[in-house]
C-alpha cells in the first residue's frame, strides 16, 4: 500500500462487500490471492471470519462501501491489527482448494525464476558472441560469420524444439549496451514471430541472420550522429538512410547469403512504397524483410536514442496498428501482435482488482494471459508475488500505465526497465490450480 493511504482497524464483524481490506498475515496463511482486495461477496466474509482474526485494515479512499455499525471505538490507524486466535472452525473444500492453488503458484513462481535465470544466461552469452562479432567484423570475417551462424542455428534449435515458448522481459544490466541490445532484440523477435507464422527452419535462420546484421551498414556512420538525441538535420538524414546501402556493401564483402542481403538492403522499405532507399512496395519486398521490418520498428519505437521519446511496449504496438498499418505487411503485424500479445513483457499494468502489475512474460500460444508480477507491499520485492492470469479469471488488466506514472515506492518495487530486452524459452507447465 502506499504510505499516503490512511488505513483503519475495524472488527471483523464489520466486514461487508466493498470494503478495502488488507491481511496482516502471511501469504501462505490465507486462502486469497493477495494479501490487500475489495471484498466482492459474502462468502470472502465467511472465510476471513474463519481466519480467527478479530480485527483486519481497511481502506476508506478504496472503499466502494462504509463498515457496519459497532458498539466500542474503532482502533487507532497505527495501531497493529491483533494477532489471530486459533480459529476451530475447518476450511471449506474451496477454501482448501484455493490454498492448494497457492501452493502451486509457489511452484509456478519457482519455475519461473528458474527460466529467468535461464534465459538471462543465454542472454550474456548472445551478448557476448555479437561484441566478439563486431569486433572482428573486419579483420576476421569468416570467423565473424560463421560465429553468427553458430549463435543463430542454436536460437534455432531452442525454438523448433520447445512447443510452447515463452517471451520475458529481461534485466536492463543483463541485456548490456545499446549497440548490442538491438540487433539481438530484433534477432529473438523475429525468429519468434517466423516461428508462429510457421516458416520452416531455412526461412527462420535466414530471418535471424537478416535480423543480426541488419544495421551492419551503421558501422560506416559516425557514432556521434547515431547516438544523436536531439532532431537530425535533413543532410543528416539522408546521411543515416544510406546505411542499407552501406550495409548491402559490407553484406557481399562477408559473403553474406543473398537473402540476408536482402534483408540488409531494404529493412526500411514499406507496404506503400514510401521507404527507402528503393523505394519499394508490396510484394516487391520479400516475405523475410517484410517480417523483419515490423519487428525492427516495435524495437525503435520502444528504444529510440533519446529515452524521453520511448513508448512502452503497450504504446508501441497499439500505434503501430493505429497509425502505422498501412507501413505493414497486414498479415505479418497481426501475428506480430498475437506473438507479443496486447500487453506485452515490460509493461506495466492496473489490475481490475486495483493492484500494480508488471507484465514479465507471455506465452505466445496464449497472448491475451500474460504472466504478471504484482505489487504488495507486505511481500519482499525479492519474493514478489507471481500471477499467470490464464488461472485467475476474477482478474484481468483494467489498463496500462507509463512508468513514470507509479508512485516511487511502487516504481522501485516493481522495477520497469529503462531499455525492453526480451528472451525467449521454454514455457513453463501451467496445471489448472483448481
């Protein structure tokens, strides 16, 4: 809760539907799925009464309704609530149901953490394997792009081999510097979106080998201008456009396959011909560089030079669909959007029980159910609660929110990231808690 949020301790025989309450207890000592909600029924009121708590917090600014009328004063708003009393009566099938659903979210969040630490290992070492490859792109070229080939066939490998593959938003220090951040981002994504829109492998691989040296051309661009936060002047644009230019260049010096190049070369075309530099349109740009092109503006648009001009994840899709379509193969954006779901890893969330939530992973094969990390003040932000929202169908995302917009203390708990990095595994086994 935050701290500007003035509590009071009522008796539990002053609960009644629409009251704000919070649960001095631990989170495996009741059956709900957090520790703060407005009450909705009776029955919540039978099963707190069945906690053996004779007080329990509530919220008036939250609150939809007043507590019922009772004899003594209410307690004092720092006051702490009392201790529950050992309570005789027996929990009920489903109260005994919902802690048995508790107990697998525990697991859930295990395996969760488990596939994080898994993915931002592969993440440091695709980090690692793109700054060797810029480092030799020029004085050891075929050990730059067979280096390439290596770090693309094993993205490959993991995601023809898992059925279900989850997207998670990973840690800005893991993810490391921005020249490496983007290629690689829009590596994963567009092997993701290739994958769900069933290409088979010798398309996938040359989508990700497309997708790793697509900016390859920027090398010939002084890094004072690429790093430029302020406008470009029109010289300076036309300038930065002659990177796929450049990039076709450097591409045949490689020996780079004539897809790939392709892919290098018109990046930047669009479905209505105003792209550049050839100014190609529909069918004219292959398949491959269609789907790459999409992906690689969700990630501009998300992590531009200037971070002040960033667009959540949230934002970033839904103008691409709203303003942008018309730049876009229509088929290849609307798998896109399925892929990274309406609320994609790293935005962040108001759940319809009025909760803080950040999104930190999706299951592509299930879009509009992310996984969702949620703020509570009573819980450590190093054990924050976990919820897959395929299980929870009370709950649901009411809206999305900009980083800034979070109250500090939430804003550090739930940590947004400064840059969107995402990785992908495999999704983690979801049985129905109930």
């Amino acid at each position: 809760m935050s701290s500007q949020e003035e509590s009071v301790l009522i008796d539990i025989a002053q609960l009644r539907v629409g009251l704000y309450i919070s649960l001095d207890l631990g989170w495996m000592d009741h059956p709900f799925i957090t520790n703060a909600f407005k009450i909705s029924d009776e029955g919540q009121i039978q099963t707190l009464k069945r906690l053996g708590l004779k007080q329990i917090r509530y919220y008036p600014a939250k609150s939809s309704a007043t507590p019922l009328e009772r004899t003594k004063p209410a307690a004092p708003a720092n006051q702490e609530a009392e201790s529950p009393q050992e309570s005789t009566a027996q929990p009920t099938a489903e109260e005994q149901a919902a802690l048995e659903a508790k107990r697998l979210r525990v697991e859930r969040l295990r395996q969760h953490r488990q596939s994080v630490l898994k993915c931002e290992k592969m993440l440091m070492e695709s980090v690692n394997t793109i700054k060797y490859i810029n480092q030799t792109l020029f004085s050891q070229p075929k050990e730059c792009v067979a280096s390439a080939a290596a770090l693309i066939n094993k993205m490959a490998d993991s995601l023809l081999t898992e059925k279900d593959v989850a997207i998670y938003a990973m840690n800005d220090k893991v993810a490391g510097e921005d020249v490496y951040h983007h290629s690689l981002n829009v590596s994963v994504l567009a092997m993701l979106l290739a994958k769900e829109m069933t290409m088979h492998r010798e398309e996938i691989l040359l989508v990700g080998m497309g997708s790793l040296f697509h900016d390859i051309g920027k090398t010939k661009i002084p890094e004072n201008l690429l790093r430029k936060t302020q406008p470009l002047t029109k010289p300076e644009q036309n300038f930065l456009a002659q990177h796929p230019i450049y990039g076709e260049e450097i591409g045949r010096g490689l020996g780079l396959a004539p897809g790939v190049i392709d892919i290098i070369r018109h990046h930047h075309e669009t479905m209505d011909g105003s792209g550049y530099p050839d100014r190609l349109a529909g069918e004219a740009i292959s398949r491959p560089t269609r789907l790459v092109a999409v992906v690689n503006t969700f990630d501009n648009l998300c992590n531009p030079v200037n971070p002040l001009n960033a667009l959540t994840p949230y934002e970033a899709i839904s103008s691409m669909f709203a303003k942008q379509r018309h730049l876009f193969d229509a088929e290849i954006l609307k798998s896109f959007i399925h892929t990274m779901g309406v609320y994609p890893p790293g935005t962040v969330v108001r759940l319809s029980n009025e909760m803080w939530a950040i999104v930190t992973s999706v299951n592509t094969n299930k879009p509009l159910k992310p996984t969702v990390v949620v703020y509570d003040a009573s819980i450590p932000k190093e054990e924050a609660l976990l919820i897959d929202l395929e299980h929870e169908p009370a709950l649901s995302i009411s809206k999305t929110l900009r980083p800034a917009q979070l109250p500090p203390e939430i804003f550090d708990y739930l940590s947004p990231r400064r840059r969107i990095t995402y990785y992908f595994d495999e999704a983690s086994p979801s049985p129905n808690p109930m």
